[in-house]
C-alpha cells in the first residue's frame, strides 16, 4: 500500500525554507546522529540573553532561590501569546524545526509544551517511548525537544537515553518500566544551560532522579505527525505576533 503520509507538500516545504529551516539548517553529522542514534545534542546555542529571559518565562514553576525547585515540578503550557516571546522563539528555531522535518519527513504539527522541573529525589522514570504503536509502523510519529534552562549534571536529573533503540520500533519490555531498572547500553546527556537535546519520540529515553536537589528545569516540547494535529493541546493565540510561515509548519489555527 502507498504511504501517503510521505506525499511532498511543496506549502509546508516552503515555509521551512521561510523559516530558515531547509535541510541546510543541519549538518552532515546531524543528520547521521539523529538517524544512526536517534538524538542530537546543540550545546550552548541559546544566547545569555535569550536564556535569561527564557527563565524569566519559566518564573513561577521554577526555583531559583535557597527553597530549591519550584512546588509544582512540571506545569503544561496551555496557550501561548505574546508576553512569552522568548519561548515562541524557541518553537521556531530553524535547526529545531530542520530536525524534526529530519525524522518525521513529511508536515507535522506542534504538541504538547511543558516546563519540567524534578525537585530533589524526584523525576526518575522508567524507559519508553514517546508514541504507542499506532499510525504507519515504517514511519516515524513524533520528535521530542528539551531546552536545558540550567547546566545538566549527572547528580541532577538528566536525561537518560538508549542510542539506536528508534530502530526497534517498539516499546521497551515491561521489566525496563521499572524506574530502577538499568539498560546495559544506556547514557545520560550531560549538556552546559542553554543546550538543546532533540530526539526521535520513538527513542528508549526517561528522566532521572535529582539526586543533588541542584535546579534542572526545561522547556519540553513536541512535533507530531500532521496526521495526528489532534492530539495537540497547545494553542498560540494571534496576539503572539508569530509569522505565517511559523504558525503554518506548527499547525496553528486561532
């Protein structure tokens, strides 16, 4: 049967290119990383200014004082305007954009945004995927993005991911759930503030616990499939000033 979900679509493609984000937004190595590992990691790409004011953003769930990590850990981001101009920017960053076109390979659609703060002893996880197995099983259905607000140590919580396991195309087995179990060929992403870790959603990954209680928040956000568009939660309003061709590529409307 024809996957049609890999029809080209001249309109999207173009405002890619719009956006600064055609297949010259990565390199080579890239490329190969987000293929052969599934993830690529952009150390220190976000400007001391950008950051500051992406922290600005993320005020209210995020600690910054002697208390340590904001109460409410994880807070989803239900609409965005134009107060949050930092993070808009961040949904746009062409090399972002250019990688989940990459994996994906045909339109998609902006997901879920969340900020994701693991106080001390919390965020460990077990292994799994981003995506059930729903949808075309040749293809790849969403791409995950982590924007590092604070330096990624290995005491605070990072990311643990399992290199090359997307090409398996199915859910890690159900020992792996458990959040004390260990992959023998896992790795955690050690990365400096302002770093980006983008990753194919169908990667073996998870958090881990902050053992240090040292501040590690984030911006999480996902591209799904345009297939999918409905199982997006996340509305941009129209004040938000972003331009036609962004709101196009993220599958914005209203």
């Amino acid at each position: 049967m024809e996957d049609t979900t890999r029809s080209p679509d001249p309109a999207f493609e173009g405002a890619l290119a719009a956006l600064g984000a055609g297949p010259a937004a990565l390199s080579a190595d890239e490329k190969r990383a987000l293929d052969d590992a599934g993830y690529v990691v952009f150390r220190s790409v976000v400007d001391p200014a950008w950051l500051k004011a992406l922290r600005a953003d993320c005020d209210g769930w995020r600690g910054d004082g002697e208390g340590g990590m904001a109460q409410g850990g994880n807070q989803q981001i239900a609409r965005l305007g134009e107060r949050q101009g930092a993070l808009l920017r961040a949904l746009q960053w062409p090399r972002l954009l250019a990688a989940a076109w990459h994996v994906l390979r045909r339109p998609f659609a902006l997901g879920a945004v969340a900020w994701r703060c693991p106080r001390q002893g919390l965020g460990q996880q077990g292994l799994h995927m981003d995506w059930s197995t729903q949808g075309d099983p040749g293809a790849f259905h969403v791409v995950t993005a982590l924007w590092y607000l604070d330096e990624v140590t290995p005491d605070n919580g990072p990311t643990r991911l399992v290199p090359g396991s997307h090409k398996l195309r199915r859910r890690p087995p159900k020992d792996l759930a458990d959040p004390s179990s260990r992959h023998p060929q896992e790795i955690t992403v050690q990365a400096g503030a302002g770093s980006v870790l983008v990753f194919n959603g169908h990667l073996w990954h998870s958090g881990t616990r902050n053992r240090s209680g040292a501040p590690r928040c984030a911006l999480q956000c996902g591209f799904v499939a345009r297939e999918h568009r409905g199982m997006s939660c996340t509305v941009v309003d129209e004040a938000s000033g972003m331009p036609p061709a962004a709101r196009h590529v993220l599958g914005l409307t209203g």
